[in-house]
C-alpha cells in the first residue's frame, strides 16, 4: 500500500482573493493519497486523491476560522461529520470506501471470474477524487468553498459533481441561496435562469441537440450557488436538467438582472 499525507501551508493569500486583504485569512492544505490493492486480486487497485485548502487563520479570530473549517467539512463529507476535524473525517470516509471495494469489487471479480469472464477485472479498479479550494470573493466578506468530487466505483462510467457553499468570514457561517433572496423569489428566478440557458446553448454551434435534451421544467434555484462581484451562479450537475453527456451547466445571472429578488442583507443598490 501507497500512501501520502501531507499539510501545505500557504505563505500567502491564494491569487484572486486579495481583495480582501493580506490579514484576513491565511489558509493551508490537507492531501492525501493512496493506492488499495483489491486483496482478492492485487493487480487490481483502488486510487484515492484528496486535497483540501482550510483556514488556518482569519482576522475575524480562532472560533471563526474553527466554525469556518467546520462548514468546510460538512461540505466535503456531510453532516454527520460535523464538529470533526477535517483529518479525522478524512480518515473515517476513506476507511469506509476502502471496505466497500474490498467487499464489493471483490465480490464481483470473484464472481466474473467463475463464471469465465476473460477481463474479471475491466470494473475493480475503482477511483476517488475529491478536491476543494476557495473561488469567488464578494465585497470583501464573502468567499465561496469549490468542491469537486469525481468517483469510479465500476459500471460502464464514473460519476462527478461540483458543490458550492458561500462562507461568510466575519461570522464564520454558511451563506444559504435563501439568504441572499427574498421571499418568493423562486419562481422569477426560475424564468430567468430558463432564460439564461435558452440564449446560452442558442449562440453555440450544435446547441440545438443540448437544447432539445434539456429538462426545462427542473430548472429551479437548486441551492447550488456561488456569489462574485459579476452576480450569482448556480451549478447543475449532471442529472439534474439534463443527461449525463452535457455535463455541468453553469448559469449566471447579473446582480441587476436579480435587483427586485434579493434580501435585504444583499441588496446593495
């Protein structure tokens, strides 16, 4: 067995997010790496990559940066791991994945195998991936977690998504689609981004065939959302509206654009 894990930490702010000053946060990086060979067939191999960016300090103090590092965690590997350092979650989840390839993956390849499949092993070399980093800052208290996830546990494709959460640095809490719009927001919204879609695939060349492959009457503010001095941005991940060949769709909508919709919190103008 393979295994690297490591903490970087950043001398200085991550590019793109010096606006909000050399003395708000500082911030560090967990990796971890690791080849599993499938014990029934160790030709056979499980891969798994994680690197996270965290705050290791933010002007705003220890609880913020400590409640900030927790809507991190949550992020990546749910709720239950709330209030768990991001090592110990990291080790647990991946303790999990391990047991499951052992037990799934080799069932399988055992099973391929007596029954004289020729390539037993063409869906137990299984893949996780998971990454997170810091993306867009707003007025210079908000930065959104990017959280990337890609998976191969067998079958005939992979499966990959992206999750937002805006974190707030001077509380330390998350950042909610519900907070940044008033009430009833949905459904203007909702016509905008259909809107927003239509005329993006429409300049597109072939957009026409992701267009008529679209599932319009899903598309909803789905919580998924990311803030920037441009506006908001929603990420759907495949499934959602759409089949798994078109990928992400990413949709913006400008701040004007959503000036009538949003709280009083985020209501700038």
């Amino acid at each position: 067995m393979k295994k690297i894990i490591g903490f970087l930490v950043a001398a200085a702010m991550l590019p793109g997010l010096v606006s909000c000053g050399s003395d708000a946060y500082r911030t560090a990086q967990f990796t971890y790496a690791d080849y599993v060979p499938l014990e029934v067939c160790d030709s056979l191999a499980f891969a798994i990559d994680q690197a996270f960016v965290y705050f290791k300090s933010v002007e705003a103090g220890r609880d913020v940066r400590d409640a900030l590092n927790d809507e991190i965690v949550q992020l990546i590997f749910g709720e239950t791991f709330t209030g768990v350092p991001l090592e110990e979650a990291s080790s647990v989840y991946i303790g999990v994945q391990v047991e499951n390839y052992q037990r799934d993956a080799g069932s399988e390849y055992q099973s391929l195998l007596a029954d004289g499949d020729s390539d037993p092993g063409a869906f137990c070399n299984w893949q996780s991936i998971l990454t997170g980093n810091l993306g867009n800052s707003y007025k210079d208290r908000y930065v959104t977690y990017n959280f990337y996830e890609s998976l191969y546990f067998g079958g005939a494709h992979g499966s990959f998504r992206v999750a937002y959460r805006i974190l707030d640095l001077q509380t330390g809490r998350a950042v909610s689609e519900r907070d940044i719009f008033a009430q009833g927001y949905e459904e203007p919204v909702s016509e905008m981004l259909v809107d927003a879609i239509y005329k993006m695939y429409d300049e597109t060349e072939g957009g026409e065939e992701y267009l008529d492959s679209i599932y319009f009457g899903d598309v909803h503010p789905n919580g998924n959302v990311t803030i920037s001095e441009e506006g908001v941005s929603w990420c759907f991940n495949p499934y959602e509206i759409a089949p798994y060949y078109i990928g992400n769709i990413d949709v913006t909508l400008s701040w004007a654009q959503l000036s009538g919709y949003l709280s009083n919190e985020f209501n700038f103008e």
